[in-house]
C-alpha cells in the first residue's frame, strides 16, 4: 500500500534519502484511497471489515488506520485480530474515545473455553469422569473451536458498530474458517444420543436467513411469514440485496410460539403469553389464568369428544345387530345419517339380513 515507486526507492542501494511525499501517498489509478474507502463504509451506522492478505504486505497498518478513521468520523469500533504476531497495540500508540482494540488469543480462548465445559457439562461428573472429559478437550480440535467462538462472538458485533479484523495471513485465516468443520463435529458428538440435531454457531445468529430460521423452528416459510404479518414476530432487517435474516432472538421467540401452538393455544392466547415474556415484571398469576382457561376449553372438547365416541359406537352396534352383511341401501349407520338429529322419530327398519327391528331416536313426538 506504500506504492511501487516508494518501494524501488527503499531497496534501491543508491537512495539517500527517504521516498518523497508524492511517491509515498500514489494510488493506483483505478484504485480509491483509504480516505475514500472510510468515506464510504461511514455511510453505514455499523459493518464488518475484513483486512486480507499474506504475511508482510501491510495488514495491521491498513487496519488501524481504517479503524482509526472510522472511529475519527464518529463511529464506534471494535479493531481485532487472529494474527498471531499480534502488532496492534504496537501500531496504535495510546487510545482513542471510540475504538476498542483486542486480540483473539488461541491460548487464552482454549483455556476460557475449557473451563466453560469443565463447568456446565463437567459439573455433575465423579472425579474419573471430569478426567476423562479434559482429557478430550486436550485435543486439536478443541482450540480451533475456541477461537472460532471467540472469532464469532467479535463478529457478532457488526450488528450494531464496526468491526474492523486484522487477520492472521491467509494460510492461517483459511485454517480458521475451517474451524466450522471443526465445530460442527464438536457439538454433534456433545449432542450425540440426544433428541437435537440442529446447531446454531453466534456467528449463524448474526445472518440466519428465513429458511435457516425455518429448519432451526420447525417451521414452515409461509408460516412465518404470517406471524410476521399479524405482528407476532418481529420482522427482520433486511439486508442491502433485500434478504430478511434473523438473530437468535428470532429463533427463541419462534420456538416458544411453535411450543404454545403445539400446546393448541389460540393466536390471542399466544399474542398475550408473548407479552408475558416481554414484560416478565408482570404477575405470574396472569399466565396460569390462560393457561387455567385454555385446560377448560380442553375439558369441553374432551367431553364432546366423549359424546362423540359414544354415539359411533352406538353406529357400529346398531350396524353389527340389525344389518352388517346386507347391502348398503339397508344399512341402518346411513339412515340415521340421512335425518336430523332432532327430528324425533320412531322408524321401522328393514334388516339387511331378513331381520325387522324398531328402533326409538329421540323423543316421541
């Protein structure tokens, strides 16, 4: 980035003196400078930047100075990096009211991971038991994990400011996007023998489409889309070619209103649990009074379903007794059928089977 013309001046052994201004700051034609390039990206109120490359040609510097002048225009950013040479704190002297600047370091994120699963799935474990857990997490694999969480988490940043990542040189950045691999068979062997199978990395929060949404939820697109529409999902942003995507917010909130509709809870019955949650200052009472009033209404179908059950019985006795065998014209199932159920009668029925037999539905008139 410091220009060919400044370079041959560097290695040229005749050169006695430094490059001159105009040679230090030449752009390429065709290429915008970095002012520009801030101009720029400060449209935005927040926004991911990834500076790539190889080992050497500038990374860091380009980095800082991107970061540095977003920050000067009144942004707030996060400067990062998975480089492990680490020159950050080193190329910016001091600090500056609106950066903030850190490094994803493989050792300390290993630990920090570690001691989270030692922690929550290693807590209930017998001392045989946390050995041989540890004794897993010492592999390989486990520190490409760690720092793909961390790596996540920073990124999930550029929700709501700029991230800026100095990543390491390419061989080293590839190896880190591979990571997922790494992750994904992680967590399905965590979650080998349980009832899911689906995993959500922060990093697929931060742009999960409505398809992905779907998969997670177990639900359909369509169906989404109308809890949008009817205002009990939050619709999300879309992005600049016009795609919905979706945070974990979104995946939780869907989850719990599938669980309610599982449940039978109507829409309205569900619109007012979502407040609940939404308000969770609010007595508990309320949620167990339409919880209390959805059991009631179960009951009733209950014992409607029950009535139900009674009376094609009653079809299938009255079938078996007087008709089974004959031909349908004579089947007594379709003539009671045929009349209202409050027409009161007292009909003669034929037997499909040569038999005659009167039979009383409802009252007398």
């Amino acid at each position: 980035m410091v220009g060919i013309p400044a370079l041959r001046a560097i290695l040229q052994a005749q050169a006695d003196s430094p490059p001159s201004e105009a040679a230090a700051t030449h752009v390429p034609e065709g290429v915008a400078s970095l002012r520009a390039l801030a101009d720029e990206l400060a449209k935005k109120d927040h926004g991911l930047v990834m500076v790539m490359g190889k080992g050497g040609v500038g990374k860091t510097t380009i980095a800082a100075a991107l970061a540095v002048a977003l920050t000067k225009r009144g942004k707030s950013v996060h400067l990062s990096t998975t480089d492990p040479a680490a020159h950050l704190a080193s190329t910016l002297e001091g600090q500056m009211p609106g950066l903030e600047v850190s490094r994803i370091d493989p050792v300390a994120e290993t630990q920090r991971y570690i001691d989270k699963v030692m922690a929550s799935r290693g807590k209930d474990l017998d001392e045989a038991g946390r050995a041989l857990m540890l004794e897993d997490l010492r592999s390989p694999c486990t520190e490409e994990v760690a720092v793909f969480h961390a790596f996540s988490r920073t990124v999930t940043e550029a929700r709501s400011a700029f991230v800026v990542l100095d990543t390491a040189p390419t061989g080293h950045t590839l190896l880190l996007m591979d990571a997922t691999g790494a992750y994904h068979r992680q967590m399905t062997h965590a979650f080998e023998g349980t009832a899911s199978a689906r995993v959500v990395t922060p990093l697929m929060n931060a742009t999960i489409s409505i398809g992905v949404l779907a998969q997670l939820t177990g639900c359909t697109v369509p169906t989404i889309r109308y809890y949008e529409e009817i205002d009990l999902l939050p619709a999300g942003p879309r992005t600049d070619a016009g795609r919905r995507v979706y945070a974990e917010a979104a995946v939780k909130r869907l989850t719990f209103i599938r669980r309610c509709r599982d449940f039978g809870f109507s829409i309205d019955q569900v619109r007012e649990l979502v407040s609940l949650v939404d308000q969770p200052d609010r007595p508990c009472v309320e949620v167990r009074d339409i919880a209390s009033g959805h059991l009631t209404e179960v009951r009733k179908k209950l014992a409607e379903l029950k009535a139900l059950e009674a009376s094609l019985s009653a079809f299938v006795v009255s079938c078996d007794t007087a008709c089974a065998g004959g031909c349908a014209v004579d089947c007594t199932i379709l003539e009671d059928l045929a009349h209202p159920p409050e027409a009161a009668r007292l009909v003669a029925v034929g037997s499909c089977c040569g038999a005659s037999t009167n039979r009383t539905e409802g009252a007398t008139p």
